[in-house]
C-alpha cells in the first residue's frame, strides 16, 4: 500500500509500492541514496544504523553512494564490461555452476550459498573461496540489513555484526563492490536459486528464458532519502527529509515484467547480465544432467557377447557424460558403459564423490520379488542409505606416489566420539577452505576388475588399511577385513571424472562417481598436488 505518515520530528516516512511511482521518484535527482540528512527521529535511526555500519573507511558500499558520487559511474562501467567477460564454462567456475546445477535437479547436500557466494567472489578474484563461515557472515549482514528487529538489535549488541563485518570486508579485501556481491546481493541470487529448485521439480523442461521471468528475485525493499521537497504524479508529495521506501516486492507482485535490475536508469545493476547469464547456465546444466546421455548408445539384446563387440566410448560420448547424468542410467547400461572404458591414469588429489543405486542394482532390486509393501520399504531405505550416506560421505582424497587413498568424511569429527575416539586422532585435510577429517585409509593400485576381468580397473582395497599411516582401528575396521570388506573400483572417463563400483565381500553394492573440476582442467601429465596444491587441497598421505 502506497501511503506517508508525517508526525513532524517523529515520523516522516513513505511507502511506494507500484512501479510507476517508484520508477518516478527514483528519477528525481533530489531524492538520495546516501542515507544522511532524515528530518524525522524514526527516519534518523533507521537510515542512520545502516549508514555506520555500511561503509570501508568513509565510503558507503556502493548501493548507499548517491548517483553523483566522486568516481561511481567510472567504476560501474569498469566493473560491468569485466563481467561481460566471465565466462561459467571457464574452470574457475564450470565445478560450482555444476554443484548448482546439482542442487537445482537433485539432491539437498549442496551448500547452495557458499557455491553461491564462492562464484560471485570469483567474479571479482578467481583466488576466492567461499565457505560455510564466509557465507554465515554475509548471512548475518544481509538479514541485519534487511529485517531490523530485536534479533538483529541483539546481532549488533553482542558485537556478532561487527565481527562477521569485518571478517568479509577482510575476505574482499575492502572492495566495496565485491562486499556488495558477496554479501547485500548474495540473498537475491540464493533465492533465485531456492526458486529454480522448486520450479525443475515441476517443469524440468522449461525454456530457459521462461524459468528466468519465474525464478529471478529482487531486493524487496529499497531505501532513499529526499534532499529537497518533491512532488509526485498521484502519489503523496514529500517535504526534505523524508524517509522514502521502495516496496518492490508488491510492486513486483502487481506488475511481475519489473526490471529487477533497474535496466537503463541511473542505478542499473552492473551485474544485470551476469546474474542470468549465471542462472541460465546452471538451468542448462541441470537440464543436462537429468536426462540420460544423449551420445551413448546402448545395446540391450545379447549384453555380454555384444559389449565384448563395443568399442571404448570416443571422447565426444565421454564429454556428454557428467556426475548428475551417469546417474540416471540403469544398472546394465552402467556395466555396458564401465566395459567400454579403461582404466585410464591414476587420480590425485581431492575428488568429489557421489554415490548411487541404479534402477536394477542389486539393492534396489531387492524389494522385486516380493510383495508392494516390501518394496516400497526397500526403496525407502535404499533413499534413507543415500541420504544418510551423502551427509557425510563427500569422496576420496588420491595419493598415487604412496599407493594410498583416503575418503572424505564430513563430521567425521562428530562421530569419531560415538566409536571411542577423539576427534583429534582422525587424519584432516584442507579441502577448498574446509578443514575435513579423512577417514576409511586404502590400498590404491591397479588390478583386475570384478565387473570385466578382461581388463584392468584402478583398484581401492581396505584389506590392507591397518598398515597404512593414520588407520584408527576403532573406526577405519568398518570398511576392512573385520568389517563390511569394502573394495572399490574405478575407470576413469576422462581427467577429472572416474565411474566406480562399491563391492562389499565381493557382491556390488553401489555405484559412484568421483568428479574433480581441477583435475578435469589439466592435462594428464599435469601435477596436481596431493599435498598441496591449487584446487585448495592440503593433506598429507
Ligand atoms: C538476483 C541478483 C541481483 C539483483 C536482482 C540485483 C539488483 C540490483 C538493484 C535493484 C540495484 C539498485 C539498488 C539501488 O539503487 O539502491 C543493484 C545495484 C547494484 N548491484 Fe545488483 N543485483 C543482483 C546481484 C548482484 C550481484 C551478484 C552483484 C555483484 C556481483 C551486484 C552488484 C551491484 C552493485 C555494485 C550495485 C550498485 C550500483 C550503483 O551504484 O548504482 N548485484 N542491484
């Protein structure tokens, strides 16, 4: 509802919601983005709480800097023709977009804001990681900024906000652009995201220009200040002073074809082309990613003698291939594909896992033959098992020069106690900026596949884990002799992606994939680290 309240020195406040009215007073060179000057007490504390915490130095961040501000439009030029150089499919980025793309058709477990914010910040340095505590900070600042309320009085009074403040002006090194991607803006683009989620459950064949009209999201609210008294066409006219506030989000719901970027007008987002651009190339992933390859043929009749007859998959079939596609296969195209593959060079470093059981595999299979009931019980587990499994299961860290792989246990840390042990004895590693217990230590080497003995696999065996360095007996026996005597193993499809088998006492129990976006953009002869290298990953065999 579009209305003014006035109490002279008290309230001097006004609402506009329709678009043609915010567009209109937005124009007037006489109303303020820098939030100085509120004649009115309630105008004075709202403008004013945001004005001193806003700034690097004594510059506000740039959506608190008025249009005439010393150096603005050099800059938002400068930074705008960067952007329309960032390319998503370059490496810095192709493995975030991925995990997005991921998160928009599949599962739960990505960490959507920190991808989020790590690309945003890679927009601007391609050295920025983001991680949970990066985006909890810009999460504390941007719900301060937008929600003022006695959790955000009490966020500002225990002295949370100013820590999480100046651990990001830190992060972005003072770049108050990079502050305002990173932290004001990153709730707009999450949302964006939360939206496309819920819209490819439903319409996961949508074009991409029509998911963009239904699932970009705006500020809800914008903030100005009148430098002088103006006059408005049907709206209320404002004395000097005023608080005036922008309610996009009913104008938006009014009139849904608003420009959320303000397009062509003075205050025009910079990133008002590489927002979609981002969000179309996640669309497209995961629209990639949810239908089967398209390149690989399959042949059903006469499995065996026929996938003896198959040639190893050329390179373009090998490309058509991702994490999030190779799961939608069933189990004996999955054996048809791994047949056609080798087992190629032995992986280093950090790799992404996922696991799955395909439509077929012998656990999904289980509830068949029994009645409706029991299937559905199955098939019920066998999600339960993936959900579970993906909490703390995140892949396998490779280091060939010792034979050696370790896998990647989020909160291992947290369960360690449940076994006897203390958290400190587990092995850690730096992975993207997150400090990650490595757990479950193995045997890596090359050796004869269980699935097509006709040819070698790379082989992970945790037989022999009590002889490796750091195996902590009280945990690491689960996957051993004593325990479910696991053994994997892989072929790679090409650098950077390997389809694997999980057997447990040599009968298959699940499929996965181990994915490294920084793997993937090297050569094979590239070194790529174990200890330590640039994909973020420090560890130590
Ligand atoms: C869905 C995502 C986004 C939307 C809808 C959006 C929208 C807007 C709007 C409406 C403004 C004008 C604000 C005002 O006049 O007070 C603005 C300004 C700005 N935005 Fe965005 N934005 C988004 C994401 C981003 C991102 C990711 C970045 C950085 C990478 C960014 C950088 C900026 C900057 C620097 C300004 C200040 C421009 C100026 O000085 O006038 N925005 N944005």
């Amino acid at each position: 509802m579009t209305f003014h309240l006035r109490i002279p020195g008290l309230v001097d406040i006004g609402v506009v919601d329709r678009a043609p009215l915010v567009f209109e007073v937005d124009a007037k060179p006489r109303v303020g983005r820098e939030l100085h000057g509120a004649s009115s007490g309630l105008g004075g504390f709202l403008t004013g709480r945001l004005r001193n915490k806003l700034r690097v130095g004594n510059t506000p961040l740039p959506t608190f800097a008025d249009r005439d501000a010393v150096g603005r439009q050099p800059l938002l030029d400068a930074l705008e023709r960067h952007f329309e150089a960032v390319d998503f499919e370059a490496h810095t980025f192709r493995g975030d977009v991925a995990r997005l793309a991921y998160y928009v058709a599949r599962r739960e477990d990505v960490e959507v804001g920190v991808v989020a914010q790590q690309i945003v910040g890679r927009c601007f340095d391609p050295g920025f990681r983001g991680t949970l505590r990066s985006y909890e900070d810009a999460w504390t600042i941007a719900e301060w900024v937008t929600r003022p309320s006695p959790r955000a009085a009490w966020t500002n009074l225990t002295g949370k906000l100013d820590r999480a403040r100046d651990r990001m002006w830190r992060l972005c090194r003072q770049d108050r652009m990079m502050l305002h991607g990173t932290v004001l803006a990153l709730p707009n683009l999450v949302q964006s995201l939360e939206h496309m989620r819920e819209l490819f459950a439903r319409r996961p064949g949508l074009e991409v220009d029509a998911m963009l009209r239904r699932c970009l999201e705006g500020p809800a609210r914008l903030m100005r200040i009148t430098r002088a008294p103006i006059e408005t066409t049907g709206g209320p006219a404002f004395r000097a002073g005023a608080l005036v506030i922008y309610d996009l989000k009913t104008a938006r719901r009014r009139d849904p074809t608003v420009d959320l970027f303000m397009s062509g007008r003075w205050n025009q987002c910079p990133a008002h082309g590489l927002v979609p651009r981002l969000l179309r190339a996640v669309w497209r992933r995961a629209q990639h990613d949810a239908r089967r390859p398209r390149l690989v043929h399959f042949v059903q009749v006469e499995r065996t003698r026929k996938t003896e007859e198959q040639p190893p998959l050329t390179e373009a079939e090998r490309k058509d291939l991702t994490p999030g596609n190779l799961e939608m296969l069933k189990q004996w195209e999955l054996d048809q594909l791994y047949a056609r593959l080798s087992a190629g060079s032995l992986p280093k470093g950090p790799f992404e896992g996922r696991f799955f059981f395909p439509e077929g595999s012998p656990l999904r299979s289980l509830g068949q033959a029994v009645p409706e009931l029991s299937r559905r019980l199955a098939s019920v587990n066998v999600d339960l098992v993936t959900r579970v499994g993906e909490m703390f299961w995140k892949g396998k860290t490779f280091f060939p020069e010792q034979g050696v792989v370790r896998n990647i246990i989020e909160h291992g840390g947290e369960l360690a106690p449940a076994f006897g042990v203390h958290p400190a004895a587990l092995r850690r590693a730096e992975i993207d900026g997150r400090d990650v217990p490595l757990m479950f230590p193995a045997r890596l080497f090359r050796g004869e596949s269980l699935a097509d003995p006709r040819g070698e696999s790379i082989i992970i065996d945790y037989d022999d884990g009590p002889r490796i360095d750091g195996y902590v007996p009280a945990i690491d026996f689960l996957a051993g002799r004593k325990g479910l005597r696991i053994r994997d193993e892989i072929r790679q499809i090409r650098p950077g992606l390997y389809l694997g088998r999980a057997y447990t006492d040599q009968r298959l129990l699940l499929m996965f994939t181990l994915h490294s976006e920084f793997a993937e953009g090297q050569d094979e002869t590239a070194e790529s680290g174990t200890r330590e290298n640039a994909n973020g990953a420090s560890a130590q065999a």
